[in-house]
C-alpha cells in the first residue's frame, strides 16, 4: 500500500534492533484518515470472504478493525490483556509481549465469540506472530473459524509470517518491511 509506505518514511521512526515507532499517526497519535484508507483496503483484501465478525486485540488493533466493522457493518470483538472481574464465561490463552517482554494471560468473552462465527483478525503489527497466534488459540476454543489475518505493517524479518502460514492462515500485510535498522527502513519488493 503505497501511501502507507510512503507516510512510514516521512514519519516512522526505525531503531537497530528491529523496532518501528509509528506514535505519531497508528500507536498514540492516530490519522482517521489513513485509518480509513488502511480499513478499505482490508475490505478490498477480504472481499472474497463470507465473514460475520472481526476480531482485534488491544490496543492498538481497535482502531483498524472498527472501521472495518464499520464498513462491513459486521461487529467487531477485542480480546483483552486483563480479565475483568465482572466476566464469566471465557476463553484464555498466554501471549508473550515482543515489545513489553512479558507474557500475559489473554481473554475473550464466550458471549462474544462463538461456536459458528467465521472471522477475520486484524492488527497494527506482525511480529513473531505471538499475538496472532493467541488469538487463533481463542478463536479454537471458542469453535468459530478463522479465516484470515490482517496486519497493517509486517517486519518480514521476523519469523510471525511464516509462523501463521505454516498453520495454513491466510495472511494479508498491508506493507512488508524486509530491514530496519538506525534511520533506515527496507520494505519487501
Ligand atoms: P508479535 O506478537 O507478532 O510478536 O508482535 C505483535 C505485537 O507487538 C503488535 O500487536 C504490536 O503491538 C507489537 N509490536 C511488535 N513489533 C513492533 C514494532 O516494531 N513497533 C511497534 N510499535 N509495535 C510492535
């Protein structure tokens, strides 16, 4: 997606170690307007799909998947990173943090995903694939089917992609980046 490749040059910042900060437009600071373009084009992707629900994670996973919900006019579910006192029945899985370097306990209301529900994911970054793969552990157990998975930035140089299609998951990265390092950024031809 070229006008995302292009604002993550003019406004991401990469760091060695294979970090990409994107706060000023997708993790604290958010453009609605990219976030729109982002949204069509995870509709454009998955227009072949019979779905009924999409499925993020938080935080930053929200923003991307309610305008997909907005557009599809389909709901969309978050699971959560804490388990509030007041829900019963739940699935839960451990998800180790790339960025945070902890594992938390991940949850999602059984009222909210179920037996029957066909799914997409869609998230801010693919990494090691852990969050993905949590919330195809939750998706599991719930029963429903997962049908694809959708990330606005992969860091191709990390091993999530091949993670997630060596489980046979579809997957669709709006931009792929082969290389970060201090001030310099690759993106897969
Ligand atoms: P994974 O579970 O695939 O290893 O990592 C994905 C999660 O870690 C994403 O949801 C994102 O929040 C975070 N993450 C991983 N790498 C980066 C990065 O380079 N920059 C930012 N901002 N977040 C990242």
């Amino acid at each position: 997606m070229e006008l995302l490749k292009e604002r993550i040059l003019k406004d991401g910042k990469s760091f060695d170690g294979g970090i990409l900060k994107v706060d000023s437009f997708i993790n604290h600071q958010m453009d609605p307007v990219l976030m729109k373009n982002i949204a069509n084009e995870f509709v454009k992707r998955f227009s072949d799909l019979n779905i009924n629900k999409i499925i993020t994670i938080e935080a930053s996973g929200i923003a991307p998947a309610i305008l997909v919900g907005l557009a599809l006019e389909l709901p969309v579910v978050f699971v959560k990173k804490t388990k509030p006192k007041t829900m019963e029945g739940f699935y839960t899985t451990q998800v180790y943090s790339f960025t945070k370097d902890k594992t938390y306990d991940v949850c999602v209301s059984n009222q909210y995903l179920n037996e029957g529900d066909n799914v997409i994911f869609i998230d801010d970054f693919l990494a090691n694939g852990n969050a993905a793969l949590g919330v195809k552990d939750l998706v599991k157990q719930a029963g429903a089917n997962l049908s694809g998975m959708g990330f606005i930035i992969e860091k191709s140089f990390q091993e999530g992609r091949d993670r997630l299609l060596d489980k046979g998951i579809r997957v669709e990265s709006l931009v792929r980046i082969e290389w970060l390092g201090e001030n310099s950024i690759e993106f897969v031809e």
